[in-house]
C-alpha cells in the first residue's frame, strides 16, 4: 500500500435493534465518483475481543452496520464497530469524513444524523506527556431531552490502557468517576438525568489517550434514542 495515502481511525457503537447507516463518503463531487483507497471493518465486544471483521467494498458510499452486526454469530447486545480507513489527500484535502444515521427498527421518527467519532490512533499526543492533555466537553440543552443519559467509551489502543475521568455537572455541583479501559475495549458510563434536583447541565472527558466518545439519551418507557453525539475538544 502507498505510504502517501492517509489514514483515519474512527468508532461507532451498535447496539441490537438499530437500524444504523453510516455514510463512509460524505463529500459529493459532481465530476468525478470520489471512494476511498482502502477500508478495513472489525467489530469488538466489551472486553476487547475481535467478534468479525467482514470485507467492505471502500468503492461504496454507505455501509449498513446492522446487516454486520446480524451476519455476527453470538453477537453481544453492543458492539464497537471501528474503521481503519485509507485515502488519497489528494482526492480528500481536509481527509474523509463518516456519518451516521441511527434510530430504533420499530422508530417511526426521523433517523439521527451524527458525525462518526475520529479517533485516529490510540498513542499520546507528545511522548513522555505526564498530565491528562485531551479534554472534551458536551453542553446539554437547557430543557430536558431525555431520561435516560449515557456516555459510551471505547478505547481504540493496541497495546497501552487508557485511563479516564468523567465529570458531570448539575448547576455548580459536580460528579466524577474514573474509568480504566484494557485496548480495544468499550464500556457505557450512566449518567443521571438529575441531581440535587438540578438538571443534567454537562459532562466532561479528561483522558491522557484519545477515545471513541458518545453521549447518548433515551426516552422512557421504550428507551427511544433521542440524541446520539460525540463530544467536543476544547484544548489539548
């Protein structure tokens, strides 16, 4: 494979149920059919271990990760579906981007339209770093959304494990909870929907390695998915 192609390390999760789309080429050009160079596919349980890893065409546009997700024997209901792509910067300058689209199979409400998380590698930002240098954040919107609130963490390393802390925030109190996550692994973080009879208002993510992150929240009863988005970085 050419060493001048780049390369984009991205995550999402699927969970049993979903009908889940993503859009492995979002850029349209007109003159020209843009595709990627390479993909590669490989969906995990929560413990790390390797569950499939189909072959995907990189010539197509959208991909159904549910029809992966049932193609998996003894699938789990979660799974970390990542993607390992390949492309020409030449026909991609500001690199590919996936997106996604996800609602329940019996939802008779719009799919949401997210942006697939990119990771893109699971080292530290400078070599012999010592303080927790990524930061993300998500504001909630002040009216309630949902009752149900989630944060889903995967951890896309090889070899080192990734440590976390993720705090939460209910107008100036604050929770925290550390999370330790082995290579390849993923786990959901609950997070209340209230505290103090203080709605939730935002939640933060400090960790030394960059992480696969998604808020997500569900109406009950039902658990209807009403938002299904990654987190921000402020600074690193």
């Amino acid at each position: 494979m050419s060493s001048d192609l780049g390369a984009l390390l991205s995550a999402t999760f699927y969970e049993r149920g979903d009908a889940h789309l993503v859009e492995l080429i979002h850029q349209r050009d007109g003159g020209a059919r843009r595709h990627l160079s390479a993909l590669g596919v490989t969906c995990y349980d929560a413990e790390g271990a390797p569950l499939a890893s189909p072959a995907v065409d990189p010539r197509q546009e959208m991909l159904d990760v549910g029809a992966l997700a049932r193609a998996v024997d003894n699938a789990p209901e979660r799974m970390m579906v990542v993607f390992d792509a390949r492309y020409d910067p030449a026909v991609f300058p500001y690199r590919p981007h996936h997106y996604g689209y996800l609602h329940r199979e019996s939802s008779t409400t719009p799919a949401l339209y997210y942006a697939v998380n990119a990771v893109l590698g699971g080292v530290p930002d400078r070599i012999g770093a010592t303080n927790i240098n990524n930061f993300e954040t998500y504001v909630f919107l002040g009216r309630p959304l949902a009752e149900r609130y989630s944060l889903l963490l995967g951890c896309l390393s090889r070899f080192a494990p990734a440590e976390a802390q993720v705090f939460a925030y209910y107008g100036d109190e604050r929770t925290m909870r550390e999370v330790v996550l082995p290579p390849r692994t993923h786990t959901v973080v609950p997070l209340p929907a209230e505290a103090g009879g203080r709605r939730l208002a935002r939640v933060e993510l400090k960790s030394l390695f960059r992480l696969a992150a998604y808020v997500v929240g569900r109406r009950e009863p039902g658990g209807e998915l009403v938002l299904f988005d990654h987190l921000f970085t402020y600074f690193k």
